[in-house]
C-alpha cells in the first residue's frame, strides 16, 4: 500500500465551518471526488470509508468546535489506497487503538473495527504547536 501522501496522484483539501452540516459535505464531498478519481462507489471500500469519514467529522464537530472553529479534511487516492484526515485545532489525541481494547469510545471503536477489518491503518498526528491534530485513515483499495 502506498504510504507517502505525496505520492498519491489524487488529493483535494476541504475546510468546513465545525457546524453539524459539515457530516453531510465532507461525505458527498468525498463520493465526488472519488468519482472524478474514477473509484465507484460501488466499491467494497467505499461504503466503510465515508461511515469512518463521518463519524471522525462528526467528533471533530462534537468535541472541538468550541477550540475549533473550522474542521479542514484531506483526501487522497492512488491506485491501491484511498487516504483521508480530519483535521481539527483541538489538542486532545484519542487512543485509536484503545477504543478497540474496551479503553475507547464507541464511535472510536466502530472506526477502528471498520479501519482494521479492512486492512487500514489510522493514525493521529499533532500539530506542530500540540494545539490541534489530524487523524489519517488510510484503506487499501
């Protein structure tokens, strides 16, 4: 699987207002482009990928609107990997892999089963400054 974003032929970035609609325009914002990138959505992995699409957007909203007033969302794609983050300006770093050990919470750990039983990996990074961070899914194709 490809692992350098830089790599990746295909990557659009969006910034939303961290308001609840944003759910709703990161998702068809993301079966647009996959399409113009010329992924149906038919395809097994795409169904999985925008439920883990929507609920990382909906925690960003949950959780750090009040920090974070904008939500930015990365996507990228390659012939075998399609990539997204979620990007807020919260410090908080959730245990990824915790949520799957009974030490998350549930939206967490139903992306972190959907991420692991397609072969995926997920991965928070923060910011520069430690005053936000991105979590990165990516999911073979």
């Amino acid at each position: 699987m490809t692992a350098q974003l830089e790599t990746l032929p295909h990557r659009h970035v969006l910034t939303l207002p961290s308001v609840p609609a944003a759910v709703r325009v990161a998702r068809q914002t993301a079966e647009q482009t996959l399409q113009e990138w010329g992924i149906g959505l038919r395809h097994p992995t795409v169904d999985p990928a925008l439920l883990v699409l929507s609920e990382l957007v909906t925690n960003s909203v949950r959780h750090a609107a009040a920090r974070s007033p904008k939500i930015t969302v990365f996507y990228a794609a390659g012939q075998d990997c399609f990539v997204f983050a979620v990007h807020d300006r919260h410090p908080y770093q959730p245990p990824l892999y915790g949520a799957i050990t009974g030490r998350g919470s549930g939206g967490l750990s139903t992306v972190m089963e959907l991420v692991l039983g397609l072969r995926g990996t997920a991965v928070v990074r923060a910011d520069a400054d430690g005053k936000g961070k991105s979590i990165w899914i990516t999911l073979p194709l």
